[in-house]
C-alpha cells in the first residue's frame, strides 16, 4: 500500500508546483531524478528474487552486478539528457531576450558535458574486457558502476548548484 501512496503523491507533486506557480527547473531535474532511480531497482529486485533459492547464488551474484550496471547508466544518461534539454531551452531564453548566454550554460549542453569518472573510452574498455574474459564479468561490473556512480554524483551535484545558481 506504501508504493501506491508514493505513486499517487508523485503524481499530484508537479501539477500541485503548476498551480501554484512554483515549479523550477531544479524541481523538475529532482522529480525525475527519483522517478529513474526507482525504475533502476526494478531489474536490482528481479536479480536479488535469485538470492531466495541458495542453487543460483553464483547466478545471483552476476546478474546483481549486471542489473546494478544497468542501473547506473540508466541513471547517468538521464542526468545528462536532461541537463542538455533545460540548458538549450535557457539557451533559447536568453536568445530571444538578446541576452549573452553565461558560461555555466554553455558548458552544460550536449556538446560539451562535465567531464566524468567513466566515460565512453573506460566504458568500451571495460565491456571489451567482459566479452574477452567472461568470468570477470561480476568484477567489471562492479568496478564500472562504482565509477559511473560517482561520476553521476559528480554530474548530479555540479546541476544542482548550477540550477539553483541559475534560478
């Protein structure tokens, strides 16, 4: 019941902010921000349903790492398109009022993104390495998505100062 009560309030949060005038590109940025990580423990709950039976413990442990992996870059690319699509729409305000764009915005577009940890190379790298030498799988997902993580809390923080700086 507790997960229904959490939908239904999830669902009135961003049109309660548009009634009262109150929403902010920070709000929307958090909003969804936790709608992903919520969708990211749906395959983390598939992979730990294997921990219940003690034959598929080495099953279990890989495709934990696995889902976890996925997990984190479901994440990460989420921060990163949205971060993209609020700084072109400012990007396009400040065109229109002939304003000069500022430098945090310029910086925060898809073209050019705030370094991160784990980027394309270390990620090729790593799954290079997963279909060369299968039984490190485990272990190279897991090194990958602690990498990934803090780079997309690096990302995550970076926004938030950038849109609560930004108005």
């Amino acid at each position: 019941m507790a997960v229904s009560r959490t939908g239904i309030l999830d669902c009135f949060d961003g049109a309660v902010a548009r009634r009262r005038g109150q929403t902010t590109d920070l709000g929307g940025f958090l909003d969804l921000l936790s709608d992903f990580v919520v969708y990211s423990a749906i395959p983390i709950c598939c992979a730990s349903s294997l921990a219940l039976d003690a034959e598929h413990t080495s099953v279990f442990r890989l495709w934990l790492a696995v889902a976890v992996t996925e997990a984190t870059f479901h994440i990460n690319n989420f921060v990163l398109f949205f971060v993209a699509a609020v700084m072109e729409k400012r990007k396009a305000e400040h065109s229109k009022a002939g304003k000069q764009t500022d430098a945090s915005i310029c910086e925060l577009t898809s073209v050019s993104m705030r370094p991160a940890l784990v980027e394309g190379s270390e990620s090729g790298a790593i799954f290079t390495l997963v279909l060369a030498v299968p039984e490190w799988t485990e272990t190279l997902c897991w090194i990958l998505s602690v990498g990934v993580v803090a780079g997309t809390a690096q990302r995550v923080l970076w926004t938030v100062r950038a849109l609560t700086l930004g108005g």
